[in-house]
C-alpha cells in the first residue's frame, strides 16, 4: 500500500502544482526554462505513474475490503459514466467542439467522472485511495482552472457541431474498445461482455 500511496504523491503532486504552487511554477520554468520544466515534469509524472500501476497491483493481490461487494447496477451505472468520462476525454483534444467550448475543462471533468464511477462499483481500500485521491484532485484542478480563466478573462471559440459530433463517436468507439476488451487486457477485468 505504501507504493500506492508514494506513487500518488509523486504524481498528483507534480500534477498540484497550478493548484497550490502557481507563482513558485511560474518563476521555475522562468529560471530553468520550459523544455527543461516539462522534461522535469515528464520524469516525475511517469515514476509517479509507475509506482501507481505498481502499488495498486500489489494491493490487488491481497485485497482489504472496506464493505461488501457494491451490487451489479453499480457496475452499470459506472460503466454509463464511462462513457461520459470517454467523451468528455476526446472533447480536450477534437478541436472546435462545443463541449470544450461550454466546459472548458473536458480532460479535468472526465478524471472526475472516471474516479466516481470506479469509487461507486468497488469496495477496497486500494481503490478508495486511488480513485478518492484522483476524484479529491479532480475537484481541485477545476475550480483552480476556472479561478485562472476568470482572472486572465479566458474566452473560450464557439464550438461546431460537426466537431462535437465527432468529439462523441470518438469518445464512444474508445470507451466501447476499451469497455468489451482493453479493460480486461490492461487490468484483468472484464467491465462489459462475458456475462456483464
């Protein structure tokens, strides 16, 4: 559990730092520069990465239930928030869609749902850490983006339709690959299919 938990402070810390460290962020990449600051940030962020993915497989291994197994309709309702979670995803990088254009902060919202959702279908302690720790950052990093918005008086372009449109098929054919197949590949759980 103690990787967990160090994997999560290397990685959301590194990725708190807009949040509760902005001038001193702001006067680092000024002082060392931003491709040295983003090489920096891109080493923290995968070994905080890796010991996440490391940590919570051992946790997995021999798990500490909090309460009783959440019954099947959560697992379908999480599996429902996925796919907004999904859209909301390919709404931060389809550009010109009206999500992002209303929102503002698709990727921010979409690990908000992502982290509620498996919170609602699981039941450990190493879940509890893991998706509360994201879902508590999540909240954190919105109101942190929006608070910048409002000082900068960001506008955000109108977006199109069309570019919705393709902001939601993208985001639908992601969650259904991953839903009936990745998942299972990359975690070991099957979340649809197989007698879901």
């Amino acid at each position: 559990m103690l990787t967990l938990v160090a994997g999560l402070v290397v990685f959301l810390g590194a990725h708190s730092a807009r949040i509760f460290a902005d001038g001193w962020r702001s006067a680092t990449i000024a002082e060392m520069g931003e491709k040295a600051w983003k090489g920096v940030y891109a080493l923290v962020s995968i070994a905080g990465f890796v010991l996440i993915v490391v940590g919570y497989g051992i946790a997995r291994q021999s798990p500490t239930e909090l309460w009783p197994l959440p019954p099947v309709w959560t697992r379908h309702l999480a599996a429902l928030l996925m796919l907004l979670a999904f859209v909301l995803l390919a709404a931060a990088y389809v550009p010109g869609n009206q999500l992002k254009a209303t929102l503002h902060h698709p990727m921010v919202l979409s690990v908000k749902v992502w982290a509620l959702a498996h919170l609602l279908a699981n039941n450990t302690l190493a879940d509890v850490l893991l998706f509360g720790a994201f879902l508590a950052w999540a909240v954190l990093d919105f109101r942190s983006a929006r608070k910048r918005d409002r000082a900068a008086g960001t506008v955000y372009p109108p977006g199109r339709a069309s570019r919705t449109v393709v902001a939601v098929v993208v985001g639908a054919v992601a969650w259904a690959v991953f839903a009936f197949w990745l998942h299972r590949v990359l975690i070991g759980v099957q979340p649809l299919g197989r007698g879901f």
